[in-house]
C-alpha cells in the first residue's frame, strides 16, 4: 500500500504543479487551455487509480479498524 500512496502522493504534487503553471500561463491563453486539458486527462487517470486501487484497499482495511471504517463512511 505505501507504494500506492507514494505514486499517489506524487500525482497530487505534478497535479497541482500543472495547474500552478496553467494559473501563471493565464487560463483563457492558448498555453494555459493546453496546460489545463492537461491536467484534466491526468486527473481523470488519478481519480480512477484512487477508485480502483486506492479505495477497495481502504474498504478492507475498515473491516478490522471500527475508526477507518468510520471514516471512510463520512
């Protein structure tokens, strides 16, 4: 699982570096609608890595932490 979260982890980082460079790009620009598309068809691949592979690991896990169960509830 630390494998996941770490490749997780850094998705979040280049995610948010890419819109950073959209933001300085300016969004209605040529190069920041580009960066922007960008960023969506990573995104897109990220949520879908958290519901395939992120979310069932944590669903089994909460079956033996009453907490992380909870949470995961919420």
């Amino acid at each position: 699982m630390s494998h996941l979260i770490e490749r997780l982890t850094q998705e979040h980082v280049g995610i948010v570096s890419a819109l950073d460079h959209a933001k300085e790009a300016g969004i209605g620009s040529a190069d920041g609608k580009q960066k922007l598309f960008s960023v969506k068809a990573h995104l897109i691949a990220h949520l879908r890595r958290e519901d395939d592979e992120l979310y069932p690991m944590l669903k089994r896990a909460g079956e033996m932490d009453v907490n992380l169960k909870r949470t995961i509830d919420i």
